[in-house]
C-alpha cells in the first residue's frame, strides 16, 4: 500500500498532497484495486461510470468505434495516472470510449460520492480534480481542431517534428499505430511517408527516419496551428 | 439584482440551490458585469481565462478558427448559461474557441478562487459545476466522434430527422449555418439537400421542407450511432 501511496503523489490528481493526506482519502473511501491482463477491456463505451479509476501500473488506450468497426485511437495513457475523471460528474456517467489494458494493469476504483466528499474536505485535491477535467476537455478540444482543419500530411509532419530531436531517429510506434491514431487507413499513412520520400524530404527504412529536408516538414506542420500538441502515442 | 438571481436559479450550475445560498456567492464574489452588442468577441481564443462567465441575457455562439479562416461553428448558448466552465481550472487556462454575441447580451463574470472557495461552502454547487464540466466534455466528444465517422450526407439526415417533428417543417437555421455547423463549405450543404430531392427523399423549397421518405434519411442517420445527437444551432 505505501508503494501505491508514493506512485499516486506523482500524479495531477494528488500534486502538492501529503502521504497523510492521501492516506486519509483512502481510509474514508476504502479503494477497490483490480487487475487486468493485456488486451482485456477496461471499460466499454457507453457504460455508466460510477468509480474514479486511477491507473497504479501498465497502459491503458481509449478508442472510439463506429458502427461499422472504423476506429480512432484516442489516447495511450501510462501509469500512475485518473481515467475518465471528467465523465463521473456528467447528467448520464456515460463513458464516450472504450478502454482497453494496453499491458497488465492495476486500477483502483474510488467510489463517486467519495471524490466529492474529499472535494470538499480538501481544496488542493479539488483544485487538482478540476485541473485534470479541464485539461481532458482541452485535449478533446486540440483533437477536435486537428480532425477538422488537419490534412493527415500535415499532422504526420508534426508528429514527426515533435518526435524528431535529432535529424536521424526511430518512430516511437509503428504504421498501423499512427493509422489508428489518425484514424485513417493504414496504408493511407504508408502512401504519405513514400510521398515525404518521393519529394525528398525524410528517408525510411521501417521506424528508422532520417529527415533530409526539416523546413519543408515545418512548414507543413504550421497549418495545424501553434497550439496544437501530440500528447504520448 | 433579484431578477437576475432568479434567471441564475433556473440554471444548472445552480440548479437546487435557494435564492438565499446564491446571493450568499454573490456577496462572497462581488461580480462583474459586462454589456456586449451583437457580433462582438466576448473572448479570443488562446485568451486566459480567469473569470466563469455566466450569461444573463441573450445568446453567444461559440467557432473554432484555422489560420486559413476556416470556421467551424461549435455551440449556440443561450441565457441563462454558464460558459467556458471546464476550460476555467485547467492548466493553461487557456480558451479553445472564440466566443462571440449572437445578440445583445449581459455576462457576469466571477473570479475563478471566489468559485473554488464556493465549492467547498456548498456541495451542491460544487456537484452542479462537476456535472456541466462533465457534459461539456461529452459533448466535444460527441461532435470528434461525428467528425470522425460521419459522412455529410448521413450528417444532414440526422440533423433533419432530429428537427422535423412533422414530415413538414421548416429548418431552424439557415443552410449557411449549417455548413458553418458542419465545418464545410455551404455548396456541400446545398449539394446534398438536392441529391436528396433527386433521390425522392424530400422536396425542399428555401427553409421549407417535405419530407417524403423518412425511413432512408432514419437509415442515413443511423451510421451516426445511437446516441448522438445535435444540440441547438
């Protein structure tokens, strides 16, 4: 238990909090931990949602689905770290994604009524809750601006320019990730990268890149707006 | 002042609260307020946000913006409302969208610790705020998700399906705003209220339509999924 103690005071959710502190918020709300293996499903779409789920270890991913099986991954999240934090408080508790155990995980489950009453008892921790629900907005918000107004030449550009600090370097996550991410076809991001490479701008060879021409993928990253940042894919 | 803390009562950030707790904030938060005309920015996006805003009277929209100028229109509000309530306690604080006065309007502006000070005098303020930040981010999930997979076509059947209570009626807003709403350009929205007519789906006669086959436009709109829907435009 002080292990789990000290991972969570690394968190958003429990910034500037004491162990005491935190201690006295898991005695009053007496925690549920559960295990998930890899691949198993967290939580589905649509569910209601009456816990506050806070990620101890392993990576969760949410996705949203349509009906016909099209998928666009939202947001690989790594322990520690608050799942649906915002979602808890809405009129209907519904979850608007899918969440699925990346690796094995461990979530403990705080029950709604007693996040409130801690709320209530501790302004740092409130504080920090609305921190945390802002910030999810926001993040949807940029994904919005991006889906929107993006071409995905240009978000793979940024991507790349975030990810690049040097002009050779791997891609943190294969193709059929960026697809997901993207939500796009796989081969529509392959036919970007053999364009980039067409043009002379990057060479590939599988994850590895090297950028030839920086400018030219800024410069396309630009029409994304300045704002807008890749969180962990 | 009465007056208005009546319009306030009827509001969901104050929903249960009596007319005694809210002057009670009131005294605590000394609020500001301020008169925009019609078409006037009530807040830039990339603006710091320190203030809630509660709108007392009229309606503002809400736009994202590319560099380019390509708009798209987010949400209609319209009093009495609270705006931008999520966006308030996040790190940045920073706003995500334009806010401009549809109408003449009057908003009072509250500084954000005299609310995070409130939230801890009275849960059920702090509930109400919890929840319309929660529904906020529902519905920006709502709209990446109809974003994401929606066609326009399936998009528009939708919209209509939602607004004509009769097979006729007439559209609520003009086919300007709704490819603002739709963020296309407006001969797509036309192009499609015409296939419809050629498909014998409707007639359409300016903002007067006849709907004469409801069963494709509900089939159209099913690809949106279940529970989306539109808010007010």
């Amino acid at each position: 238990m002080n292990q789990l103690i000290e991972a969570l005071a690394k968190t958003k959710l429990f910034k500037g909090l004491t162990i005491g502190e935190i201690e006295d918020l898991f005695k009053r709300s007496r925690p549920v931990l559960q295990k998930f293996a890899r691949d198993e499903y967290v939580a589905h779409a649509t569910e209601t949602c009456d816990y506050l789920m806070l990620l101890l270890s392993g990576e969760v991913v949410t996705y949203m689905e349509d009906k016909e099986g099209k998928i666009l991954q939202l947001e690989a999240i790594k322990s520690p770290d608050v799942l649906a934090s915002a979602v808890l408080f809405s009129t209907d508790a519904v979850l608007p994604v899918d969440i699925v155990a990346r690796t094995d995980c461990r979530i403990l489950f705080i029950r709604k009524d007693k996040i409130l009453d801690y709320c209530q008892r501790n302004e740092k921790f409130l504080k920090n809750l609305l921190c945390d629900m802002g910030d999810r907005l926001l993040f949807l918000a940029k994904k919005l601006h991006e889906l929107t107004f993006g071409t995905l030449r240009s978000r793979i550009a940024k991507y790349i320019v975030q990810h690049a600090k040097e002009d050779e370097f791997i891609l943190p996550v294969s193709k059929e990730e960026l697809a997901r991410f993207f939500a796009v076809p796989r081969p529509s991001v392959s036919r970007v990268f053999m364009q980039f490479e067409r043009e002379g701008i990057l060479i590939q060879n599988g994850r590895k890149i090297k950028i030839l021409d920086r400018s030219s993928l800024e410069k396309l990253s630009e029409k994304l707006g300045d704002d807008y940042s890749y969180g962990e894919l």
